[in-house]
C-alpha cells in the first residue's frame, strides 16, 4: 500500500512538473511571435535618413534610405546561400551625401565573381541598419591579405575600411549582378513549440510507466494470493 501511495504521489509530482515546463514553453512561444511580429513591422517600415548617431539597440533592424557614392572598397564575407551555394557578401565603403562614411552589405555573388568589376559612383540605397551577432570562439580569423572574412564583425570591418561602426543591409538592388540578402526574422531561432510538445510527450510517456508500474505493483499481490 506504502509503494503504491509513493508511486501515485512521485507519478502525479513528475507529470506536473513537465506538464507545466510544456505550458510554459507554450507561453514562451506567444513571448517569441510577438516578438518576432513588431522586428518584421519594424523591418518593412517606411526608410528614414540615417541616424546621427545609430544605436545597435534602439536602432538594431531600422529601415533606412541614403544617398551617396558607392566606392569599389569593398570586404568579401564567405556565405552559403540555400540552394544557390557558396559565395561571398560583398560589404563596401559607402559615403553619404553628407560625408559620411558607413559599410554596405550590397549582398551576395557567386564564389568566381568575388573580383569582378562592380557598379560603383553615385546612387541611392535603401536597406536595413543591422549589427549581426556572427562571431563565436569557433569562427577563424579573417583572411586579410585575401580579402576573406568569415562573418559580419561590424568593429573590425569598419576599422578595416576606414568607416563608422554601422552596417546598412541593402534590400535594393545597387548592380544588376549582385543579389541582396535583405535582413529578415529567418534565422531568429524559434523552437518554444517543438520544446513544448517534447514536454508535453514526456509527460504522457511519465503517465503511462506510472500507471503501469502501480499495475505492476496491484498484480504481485494478487499474483501471491492465488
């Protein structure tokens, strides 16, 4: 009897517990489509001019429209694009009408057009303000004597190239061969619903060896007896 009281107590307690991690991830996956709604309204937003002074919080995903002369300075960020292959961003120096000095991610060519002469002088880009998070302890160095970089390092880049730390994502096209890779919520990680229904399955795989271990337990007895 104490067994079985033990076991209805420790089933009832597990199944509870994971029954509300699957609802809270459930909660957490309302949290992440809110969240992942107001970046992709704040993405297809009107263009504004550019900050004076662009935070990588506040201003993080802001359209922007600039005008200015596109220089052939340019860094190559390694990238494969899905069924496309293997390729390069192509990230120049862009100098606002203003004088200012920023990077542009004009997006992506294929890996034999890494050198090919580009449209440069003057033009309008309109695109996305974006300090991408790339860099872990497993990315290489950059390859600056080849002009190859392995991710977006805003700082380093923009050190490289003599510009402020700020990356404009074109999400027009600046040359008829380089296809832009305009920022989105793609690759925003949003797994809440498939940690819920691990949960939620674990939860009834608990149920089921509860209930079977307290049959289990019923039966000996019953067993003894006859």
């Amino acid at each position: 009897m104490a067994r079985a009281v033990f076991l209805v107590f420790f089933g009832l307690a597990g199944f509870g517990i994971l029954i509300s991690l699957g609802t809270w991830q459930i909660q957490r996956l309302s949290w992440k489509q809110d969240v992942l709604a107001e970046i992709d309204s704040r993405i297809s937003a009107e263009p504004a001019s550019l900050p004076m002074t662009p935070d990588p919080e506040a201003d993080k995903y802001m359209p922007v429209m600039v005008s200015g002369t596109m220089s052939d300075a340019e860094l190559h960020v390694l990238v494969s694009v899905k069924h496309v292959g293997p390729g390069y961003r192509i990230i120049a120096l862009f100098q606002t009408d203003d004088g200012r000095l920023i990077l542009l991610d004009r997006g992506f060519v294929a890996t034999e057009d890494k050198t090919a002469t580009r449209l440069t002088g003057h033009m309008t880009v309109v695109g996305n303000l974006h300090w991408p998070d790339e860099i872990d302890s497993y990315t290489p160095e950059p390859d600056v004597a080849g002009n190859t970089w392995f991710a977006r390092d805003v700082p380093r880049m923009a050190a490289a190239l003599g510009t402020e730390p700020v990356l404009l994502i074109a999400r027009s096209v600046s040359d008829p061969d380089i296809t832009p890779l305009p920022v989105d919520t793609v690759g925003i990680p949003n797994d809440h619903l498939q940690y819920a229904i691990t949960w939620f399955s674990l939860a009834l795989i608990w149920a089921a060896m509860t209930t079977y271990f307290l049959w289990r337990t019923r039966a000996k007895p019953e067993s003894r007896g006859q």
